[in-house]
C-alpha cells in the first residue's frame, strides 16, 4: 500500500519538476491504482503461499510485490519507447516511479532495521 501511495506521490512530483499540465498526466493515477490493486492482491496470494512453507522477511515481500506490480504494468501493455499524443511517455514515468519507490522503501526497511538492532543492543 506504501508503494502505490509513494508511486503517486513520486509522479506528482515528476510532473512539477517537468512543468506538465494535468491534461498531460491526468489518467496516471488509473494507471498506478489499477495495477497496484491487482499487484497487492496477487502479492498477498503469493506471500500467504510462501509464507506457510517457510517465513518470507519484509525485503522479500518488497521484491514480490514489485515483480508482480512490474509484470502487471507489461500486461497491461508498458511501452517504454513509445510517447502519447502530448510528447510525453507516461509510461517512462510510471517505470521510473516504480524504480524510485522501491529504493526509497527498500532504503526506509534497512534503515527501521538498523535502528532497531541498535536499540536492542
């Protein structure tokens, strides 16, 4: 849930940095919720799997998470190469905001878990 909040968040923040109008970006939220939905759900099936079987870490759930939200965007058919009628290519923008949040939460978990094997020390 994070990530496809922080997903948004990252493109909001793209379109600003890159001056686009609404228009330009205005489906981009569909586009994020759609897939994460359907990534959170297949996520937590997958997770629940594993998990009977042997214990899944936080980092690995990321992972999962972020593979299924991946191949949800290609299935939903990500071009990357390809721009829209405005110039832009949106779907550069949604890999990049992928990429972005899962290093920021992948870089939030290791933090939380430094810091708490410090305060147990």
């Amino acid at each position: 849930m994070s990530n496809t909040i922080l997903n948004v968040l990252i493109m909001m923040l793209m379109a600003k940095v890159l001056n686009e109008d609404g228009a330009d970006f205005g489906m981009i939220p569909i586009e994020i919720l759609i897939p994460s939905v359907a990534s959170i759900i297949v996520s937590l099936v997958v997770f629940l799997v594993i998990d009977k079987f042997k214990k899944l870490k936080v980092r690995t759930s990321i992972y999962i998470y972020n593979m299924v939200y991946f191949f949800a965007l290609l299935t939903m058919g990500l071009n990357v190469s390809g721009k829209e009628k405005s110039g832009i290519n949106n779907d550069l923008y949604l890999l990049i905001s992928l990429i972005l949040s899962f290093l920021i939460i992948l870089i939030a978990v290791n933090l939380i878990k430094r810091r708490h094997k410090q305060s147990d020390a």
